[in-house]
C-alpha cells in the first residue's frame, strides 16, 4: 500500500510539473514595444509580421505563426474602410483577407479566442495604464475598463468592444485591454503609438505582457 501511495504522489507531482506555469497576482508585468504588420507582408512586401502571442509579446510571419498556432492570441490587418484592425485569431474576419492569408488560416486547427476593449485616451486612463506593475493590477485594469467602456462619448461596439473579433479603426494614444478565453490567466494592455495605414502598413504598440 505505502509502494502504491509513492507511486501516486510521484505521478501527480509529474502532472503538476508538466502544467504550464500560470502567472501569480503579484509576479511583475514585462513591457516591450513591438511593430505588427498589416497583412500586405506577402513576398516579403512588408518589414513586420503580423501574428502576436500576446503573452510573451512576440510578433511572426504567417509562416512562422503557422508552425506555433496555439501561441497566436492576434493578428493586425488593414481594411479599406474599417482602417486598423486588432483581430482574434478564431474571428471569422480573416474571410476578408486575401487569398495567401485566407487559405493559410483556413488550414489552423488551434484557432484561440479572446475578448477586446478599447478605453480612450484620457489622462485617468493614462495613469492607470502607466502605473501597472504587477499581474493582478493588469486583470484589475481589464476587469474595471470592462465596466467602463460602453460610457466612453464616442463608444461603437466595433470600435471600442468588448469583442471576442476584432476591434476597427485603432486610434494613437488609445488603450486596448486583452483577456484570452483559452490561454488561462492570460492578459494583456497596450497603448497604440503610431499607425501607419495601408496593406503594407502597421501599429507600433507599447505592451505588457505577463510573460516574457
């Protein structure tokens, strides 16, 4: 019996090991400036990938993104009348794409899912969003924009969320909080630093992450 007890804590502290770490409350947020690309990258036309894992804050190719799909939280894509757009990756907005970039995602079997909110660029805002250190500061921020996005004077649902799609026509100085449906305790906030529109365009964003 004991040889059967040993042989069960020996198996259960093996799953509890091979379990991906979860960010704790208190653990620091990692910050990183990072360009995404609009989806004109084929052939090389564009200098950004436009794929992100918003965890570790890192941006891929398609190609790239392809070999790593369960670690892609978003992708950037330019429309002519929506302008900037942040898009899940299991949105069915990638129909929209061109034809390079609708057959490859046709193709993903990992497709992850997460919900946008857009708060504007107010000096409250701001502070808020400079002042997070710490994990569980990110979630308080996403959970309180949660409540207050609808109250923004300018507030579409398109725009601004929540959504679990996309959000359109991304403005500078705004403040985009992210929490995946799949990826658990996974988090996210940037504030949008430039855009340059077209296809061949891009968003250069001020991000945290909860990982690195």
């Amino acid at each position: 019996m004991k040889l059967l007890n040993n042989s069960i804590i020996a198996f259960v502290t093996t799953c509890l090991l091979s379990l991906p770490a979860l960010a704790q409350d208190d653990q620091p947020v990692h910050r990183k400036k990072i360009m995404v690309g609009a989806q004109g990258a084929k052939s090389g036309a564009a200098p950004y990938g436009g794929f992100v894992d918003l965890q570790k804050g890192k941006v891929y190719t398609l190609d790239e993104a392809t070999d790593i799909q369960e670690q892609i939280d978003m992708l950037y894509g330019y429309g002519k009348n929506t302008k900037s757009n942040v898009i899940s990756v299991s949105s069915r907005q990638r129909d929209y794409f061109g034809k390079t970039y609708r057959e490859s995602l046709h193709k993903w079997t990992e497709l992850n899912r997460g919900t946008f909110i857009a708060l504007p660029d107010t000096k409250e805002n701001q502070k808020t969003f400079k002042k997070i250190k710490t994990v569980g500061e990110l979630k308080e921020a996403y959970e309180t924009g949660l409540k207050v996005v609808k109250d923004r004077a300018d507030y579409k649902l398109t725009s601004h969320g929540p959504s679990s799609n996309r959000l359109r026509r991304l403005k500078e100085n705004e403040l985009i909080y992210f929490k995946s449906r799949y990826r658990e305790g996974l988090y996210a906030a940037f504030k949008v630093i430039e855009v340059k529109e077209g296809y061949r365009g891009y968003i250069k964003l001020d991000l945290i992450t909860v990982g690195e």
